[in-house]
C-alpha cells in the first residue's frame, strides 16, 4: 500500500468511526415538543412517536453509513432517501428534518 493509499484508508477508517458514533449513542437521542411538532409538519408524518421514528431512520441509514450520515461541525445530517434528519452532535438533540427539494424543480 503506498504511503498516500495509507493515509486515505486512515482517514475513510476515521470518518466511518465517527460516524459510528451516532448510531452508538441512538438511545441518547431526543427533541423538544416544538421539534417532534417541526418534524411532524416537515415530513408530514402521522406517528405518534416521532423520536422513535427518527431513531429508525438513523439505524437503516447507518447500514450504509458513509454515503447517508454525515457530520459537519455540530451538526450530523442523516440522508433518509425522501429527507435529511439533522441532530446536534454534541446533545444528540434531533433538531430537525425535512423532505429532500427536488434539483430539477427546486421543490
């Protein structure tokens, strides 16, 4: 393996153990009344438990963890397919979501 090879390994072995961190911590998540009711009217869900929810979400994302959960600065952005869950990083407060706009219409 040459030396730039190496580094690049380490660096995919340290993103994808970073963001391992997040499904680890799942039990620890959590939002306020006005995020379960922003997060209810952005993706227009019926559920009654929306953390649980959200946590399910996370856990199918993380099965392909380096392409659908990212982090970026306090933030972990979790791609769902049809929307993105963000959770602060440090509170693991689930903050938001909201539906993907589509790039060929803006919507």
């Amino acid at each position: 393996m040459t030396y730039s090879c190496h580094i690049k390994y380490i660096i995919i072995k340290s993103e994808m153990m970073i963001e391992n961190e997040l499904i680890k911590n799942s039990g620890r998540l959590h939002t306020t009344e006005m995020g379960i009711n922003r997060i209810k009217k952005n993706l227009a869900l019926a559920c009654d438990d929306v953390v649980e929810w959200c946590k399910n979400q996370i856990k199918i994302a993380g099965a392909d963890c380096d392409k659908n959960i990212s982090r970026k600065g306090k933030n972990w952005y979790v791609d769902i397919g049809s929307g993105i869950i963000t959770v602060n990083a440090y509170s693991y407060t689930i903050i938001t979501a909201h539906k993907k706009k589509n790039a060929a219409t803006g919507f």
